[in-house]
C-alpha cells in the first residue's frame, strides 16, 4: 500500500497473538466484531478484546 492511501476512521486494536486468533476466525467474526465496536465507541463503552474470541 502507498504512504498515501486512506486509514480507516475505526480500528481494531490488538496486539500480535490476537491477531492470530483474529486470522484464526475468519473474515465474517472480524467484521461482526469490528461493527460490535464500532457501535460500542458510539455508545461510549468499552469492548475488552477477548470479546472478538467469543
């Protein structure tokens, strides 16, 4: 990707072994999870990252 490409407004933070579990659960999970804290960050509350292992 080029320096200059677009970032995404919402990221999903986490750390290297998520990651891998993250990869482990497919693309369809990421994307709940992501839409799950997306909405969350809107209400003002917080998702602990075990929550993307569920």
């Amino acid at each position: 990707m080029g320096g200059d490409s677009v970032q995404p407004a919402v990221f999903i933070p986490y750390d290297v072994e998520s990651a891998g579990h993250l990869r482990a659960l497919g693309v369809e999970r990421i994307a709940a999870y992501a839409v799950e804290l997306m909405h969350a960050k809107l209400a003002g509350e917080e998702i602990p990252p075990e929550s993307a292992l569920v």
